[in-house]
C-alpha cells in the first residue's frame, strides 16, 4: 500500500496533516499540494548521509522538476545547492534570494544572455557543454575581467534507467562531450588553454529513474580513467566529480527505489576506491537530485465530472485537469496511483480509467484504475505528482495553469496562485491594434 494514505474518521485523505477534501473546497481544483515535511526528510536523506560518511559534497536540488520562490527558499533553508538551466530559473532563484555562490547553470545551448546574467550575479559554477559555449564564455569573461568555476560535462558511454543500464560506445545525447570520440579531451585542452575560465572538475548524467547503483558505479570507473589520463598528461587533479541525478522514486507497485542513502553511500564508495587504486586526491562529490526531493512529495486533486460506461470495453471517467497539469503520461506513458479522497478506504468495486479534459484522445492520466463507486463531486488524489507537473503545466485549450499548496505541520500555504484567464491572455494583441 502506498505509504501515503492516511485517513481521518471521514475516510478523508489525509496529506501534511490536511484534510484534502478541506484543501480542494479552501482553493479549487486542479490543485498541486506538497508535503513540506516530505521535501525536507528527502533532502536530508543526502545531505546526511554525506555527512556521516565524513565527505565534503554539495547536493545540488535540480530546480527544473518544481521551481518557484517558496520552493528554493526551502532548499536554501535545507542548506542545498541549486541546479538551473535558463534565465527563468536563475531569475526565480535570485528572487528566492538563493546563496549566488551554490548555483549551477546547465544547458546544451546557453544563450549570450544566459551567460552574461551567470557572470553578473557571480554564481557558484557552469557545466560546459559544448564548444561553442566555450569561446563564447570566455569572450564574456575576458570582457567583463572576471574568472568563473566551470565542470566540463562529458557522456562516459553509460545509459541507465529503472534496472537497466546500457553501455554504449558512443553516446548519443544532445548534452556533453563524448569520451570515446576524443570530444571531452579536446574540450578540455580548450579549457586548459583559457586564462578566465577555471575548470574544476568533471560532470555526467546518466539517466533517470535508476533503481540500481551499478549504472553510477560504472560511469565513476569511466571518469576516473579519463580524469587519471589528465593527471598523467596535464597534471589536472580535479577538485570535483558530479555525478549528476536520475535516483528513482516510486509511482506504483512496480517501483521498487533504493532508500536515498544508499545512492550516496555506493557513490562514495566508488569514488574512493578509484581515488585509492589511481593515487588522486578524493574530489568534493556533487550530485542533482530533483524528482528525488519533491516528486513523492506532491499529490494533484481533481474534482471528478462525467462518467462514460460502454459495456465490455471500459469505462471513461473524466477529471477538471489532465495532459495540462500533467503531460507525463502523455508523453513519456507515465504510470500514476490514485484513490478517490473523499472515499479512501470504500470497497473498490469498480474499474475506471482517469480521462482529462483536454481534447486530446490521448489526454489519459491512469488507465484501469480499481475504485469505490465514483459520483460527480468527488475528488480524485494522485500520488507522486511533486516534479515535472507545475513545472511541465501549459495553457493548451487555454487552461489556467493549477495553484500550488505547501503543507507543513498541519498547516497550509498558498504558494503559487491560480492563474485566471485573464492571465492567460494577458499577453494577447488585437487585430486591430496590429492593423492601428
């Protein structure tokens, strides 16, 4: 049984110490709500664990699975560093009055902009990407007579997802320089060679929703090898390894994630077997959990509406959000548990898929889904919807994007507000003022 489900003497869902059913009449639905308590013990999971195994490390929270000022300020609170990718994310993370010197940018094509705004605001590091971002990072520095910490991201050849993982010659991924090719050595040549950029270390990323620890393992054995051979040919000992996110969480029965520490304690393990057998110095280790830390801490409400029953094939019932709120099961076939939260613990004597109102035939959120007797008026709760829902949410068939709710201690918080439809349009010009 999911570890979330708890219930009042109502047989209400229970979710922070809330009553959901009180949540959804307090602000609507759909309705994003996170257990803050949950960011925080995941978060800590990391931290601490580095901790006790007495090794100096940033656990970076990779800000494009939720990002929003309430969102990074509890992560500064937590003492994380913070992961982002473009100047939205850098410009939220400035407005959550984020530690400038613990952020990380990424990216695979970092605009002019992008980087002029990293290079303002003093931030921590950039992960290089690519050679084009090279010459162009370091024209900005030379310009602007500042330095900048940059890792140099390379693709060992690993891929990993669930309990799978692939060893390929050659990656082929739109991020990084490639090991075997002889990319992430000339890229670091090019680095060497600049007297603004100060290259500290390496960074990979190899996947997501791994289960397993083998996938790490390897891709550490890979950059060891690579960053010895710098050592003997350049004398580089970097004083950083990041190995970057992907640690699974649980969606369903067919989850089966290690405990966060686990990934910790493999990963330093490795690193300093291979810093022993190589005779390097032991780098701060740096890793990207981002779904780790909120996806099981986010569930979504919806009120359920119409219901479609045809007979010896399926029955359809439908739901106020969907593919808006959460593509993932659109996209990627993401599967979802829910309970209907008014009714948790009602004998389930019915079988119904969660259709959204998108008109998209494939605007599915759960297919085959075992569940009380559903009426309209109640409300559906899924779990595990804390990462890449708000941050992945559009306006399609201009819906309003969902309010998010923080959770903690029996208390709730407006953290993000509703758009109206107003919003939505907001930005919207008249033919007539175009023709004017």
């Amino acid at each position: 049984m999911n570890e979330q489900i708890k219930t009042n003497e109502k047989d209400h869902l229970i979710f922070g110490g809330i009553d959901t059913i009180d949540l959804a009449k307090k602000y609507g639905t759909p309705l994003y709500v996170y257990d803050v308590n949950r960011i925080r013990a995941n978060a800590r999971s990391f931290v601490n664990q580095f901790e006790k195994l007495g090794v100096k490390a940033q656990v970076a929270y990779a800000s494009k699975a939720f990002s929003s000022v309430a969102m990074l300020q509890v992560a500064k609170q937590e003492g994380l560093s913070l992961d982002v990718v473009s100047q939205g994310e850098l410009y939220t993370a400035l407005k959550a009055d984020f530690p400038v010197g613990k952020i990380h940018l990424h990216g695979n094509n970092k605009s002019h902009a992008e980087l002029k705004m990293a290079i303002e605001n003093k931030i921590g590091c950039i992960v290089i990407d690519n050679f084009h971002e090279i010459e162009l990072l370091d024209q900005l520095l030379n310009e602007s007579n500042q330095k900048m910490d940059v890792l140099i991201r390379v693709t060992p050849g690993i891929e990993a997802h669930t309990h799978d993982y692939i060893l390929t010659g050659n990656e082929d991924s739109k991020f990084g320089f490639d090991i075997n090719s002889g990319q992430a050595e000339e890229a670091f040549k090019r680095l060497l060679k600049s007297d603004q950029i100060q290259l500290k270390g390496l960074h990979c990323h190899i996947g997501s929703q791994i289960f397993e620890t083998e996938g790490f393992v390897l891709a550490v054995k890979r950059l060891f090898k690579l960053m010895n051979d710098w050592k003997i040919n350049d004398q580089f000992d970097p004083a950083v390894l990041n190995v970057g996110g992907g640690f699974g969480i649980r969606y369903t029965d067919e989850d089966q994630p290690l405990p966060l520490e686990d990934y910790v304690t493999a990963l330093v393990e490795e690193i300093k077997a291979q810093a022993n057998a190589y005779q390097m110095e032991f780098p701060e280790i740096w890793i990207e959990p981002g779904r780790a830390i909120v996806g099981n801490a986010g569930i979504t409400l919806y009120e359920v509406g119409s219901k479609k029953e045809i007979p010896n094939v399926r029955n359809y019932i439908s739901v106020d959000g969907g593919m808006t709120d959460n593509i993932r099961p659109a996209l990627y076939d993401a599967k979802y548990e829910a309970v209907i939260a008014n009714k948790v613990t009602a004998p389930k004597t019915y079988e119904g898929s969660i259709a959204g109102k998108c008109c998209e035939s494939g605007d599915m959120l759960i297919w085959d889904l075992r569940l009380p007797e559903v009426v309209a008026g109640d409300i559906l709760a899924v779990f595990s919807t804390g990462a890449y829902g708000y941050s992945m949410a559009s306006h399609y068939n201009r819906f309003a994007k969902p309010a998010v709710v923080f959770v903690e201690d029996g208390k709730d918080k407006l953290v993000v507000e509703r758009e109206t439809y107003q919003d939505v349009s907001r930005y919207d010009l008249s033919y007539e003022q175009w023709r004017n």
